[in-house]
C-alpha cells in the first residue's frame, strides 16, 4: 500500500510540474528564467527541463516548492478571473501596467523574483493577499 501512495505522489507532483512547465512556456520564458523564477538548483541546466516537460518532477526542496505553489496560485487565479478565455490570461501576463510601474506582470516575476511571485499572486488572488499563505 505505500508503494501505491508513493507512486501516486510522485504521479502528482510530475503532474504539477507539467502544469507550472506549460505555463512558463506559454508565458514566453526562456531557460534561464525558468531556472531562476522556479530556483532550481545549479546542477539542473537548461537541456534538463525537456525532462520536466515530459516524466520528471521539479527538486523537493522548500525553495522549489514554495515557487511551485506561487506559480501554481496564479495559474489558478487567473483561470478564475478568465474562465472562458484562457487567451487572455497571457494576454494579462504580458500586458504592462501602472500597478507595476509599466512593467508587465511577467517582467514582475523574472525581475523581482520570489517577491515578484509574491506580488503577482497577491494582485490576482484576493483571498492569498487577505490570508497569506498557510501552506
């Protein structure tokens, strides 16, 4: 039985990886970007994330994981405040804005980091801004 909710452990998180990897991608970042906004670790080089596309899960680390469910918080806001257009949450991502100083929310996380993380999410996700994250 433990090999059994290992296995469906390890299937979800391959499957939450797939998800933040499509959305990176959709979100035009290249590499690099991917590999600071998401703080994996040196040894995982650019050539490796075709593996987080497909069968590998991102590194268990706190660092890791607490990006995956910033980036995971704003894919899911942004299919609320969008939900018969998914068109236009790239639309949003990559449009600048007076809220963020004429930068799109996109340039926000690749530039500021895990506090642009922190604030994109919180723009998009009233209850994340008015509870914090409990996880």
């Amino acid at each position: 039985m433990t090999t059994n909710n290992t296995a469906s452990t390890e299937d979800n998180s391959i499957e939450l990886t797939q998800a933040v990897m499509h959305a990176l991608d959709d979100w035009k970042l290249d590499g690099e970007h991917i590999l600071s906004v998401m703080a994996l670790p040196d040894d995982i080089k650019v050539r490796h994330l075709a593996q987080f596309r497909k069968s590998r899960a991102f590194p268990d680390t706190p660092e890791v994981n607490e990006r995956l469910r910033h980036v995971l918080g704003i894919i899911d806001a942004l299919s609320t405040s969008y939900p018969t257009n998914p068109r236009m949450s790239l639309f949003w991502m990559t449009r600048s804005s007076k809220k963020f100083d004429e930068r799109s929310p996109i340039q926000v996380i690749v530039e500021d980091d895990l506090e642009g993380l922190i604030t994109i999410r919180k723009h998009l996700d009233c209850s994340y801004d008015w509870f914090g994250d409990s996880n």
